[in-house]
C-alpha cells in the first residue's frame, strides 16, 4: 500500500536580532502545489524580501518522521487509517521557552488526534523528550490551506514591540 504524502512549506530565516525565525505557510498534497503557493507568496511583503528561504518539506502521513537521535529504531509507522485532508494534524515538540516555535522539532503529520496521542505515548519516554512532556503539540491542518497569506512586515516602525506581524494585522493596528 502507497502511503499518502503531506508537503508542508516552511519560510526560515535567521535574523541577527531574533535569531532563527520560521513561518509554517501551509500543507499540501503535492510539490507542484507547494510550488504554486510559493509563487504566489513570494509577490507579498516580508517575503519578496527573502524568496530564497522557502523549504518544502515532506511527510509520510501517520509516520513518527524520527531522525535517529529520537527513537534508536528509526521512523516508527503508527499504521493505516481512514484520512480526511480536512482534518490532518501536525505535530511537534518545543522546549518551555520557546513561545513561538522557532525551534520545534517536527513530529510527523497524522490523520487523527488519536494518532498523535499514539505518538506522543511513544516518545514520551524516550532521553530526548522525557523531561519535557508538556512539550508536546498538534494543530488541525487542512491540505491547500496558505498561511501568511497576505506577507508580513519584519520591522514596523508604527507598531512597538511588534516582530514580523501577518500584513494584515499590521494594517489593522496602524
């Protein structure tokens, strides 16, 4: 049996201020679509400034994507379920202070809650998870959703304290 591929697009960049700073900017079921979306988002502001920082990235759908440092065994399959691209989860594991996920580790992307609950029962236990437990995350992600739609603007001079806010909240506070 085929296994179903999740593509996510990712924009990383590393600020000298801020240090790493990653934007998820959607799931799809193809590099072609990826590939259309990165088109689109590279016309928007914040990232015409920095087109080269796009990654696709891909997922065997209900698989621990597990680089050998997590599980001794490699990349663990959770096995086969009913999957409905409206209700996919990506999942991942941050440390405490890492409030805006800048350094999260991606666990994989799964057809259920119920899966990523197998996930993390699997982990939790393992050196590089087992004192942060409560590290664990997972969103509810659609396939051909795109996030930062709109761009973002790295440095307002109009909003204090702001750092690289979706275009249209900018818009809204200014």
């Amino acid at each position: 049996m085929n296994r179903m591929m999740v593509y996510q697009i990712d924009h990383r960049r590393h600020d000298d201020e801020t240090g790493e700073n990653t934007k998820n900017c959607g799931f799809f079921s193809s590099k072609e679509g990826c590939s259309q979306a990165i088109a689109q988002l590279i016309k928007q502001p914040g990232f015409c400034d920095y087109t080269n920082d796009f990654n696709i990235l891909e997922f065997p759908l209900d698989i621990i994507v597990s680089p050998d440092r997590f599980l001794a065994k490699g990349n663990v399959m959770l096995g086969d379920a009913e999957v409905d691209s409206e209700k996919l989860h990506y999942m991942w594991h941050a440390q405490a202070d890492d409030e805006y996920l800048d350094f999260a580790v991606i666990i994989g992307v799964f057809s259920s809650e119920d899966q990523c609950r197998r996930a993390i029962d699997l982990l939790a236990d393992e050196p590089e998870f087992r004192d942060h437990r409560a590290g664990f995350g997972f969103e509810q992600v659609s396939l051909g959703w795109v996030g930062w739609s709109e761009g973002f603007f790295s440095e307002p001079e109009s909003v204090e304290g702001a750092m690289d806010l979706p275009w249209q909240l900018l818009k809204q506070n200014t």
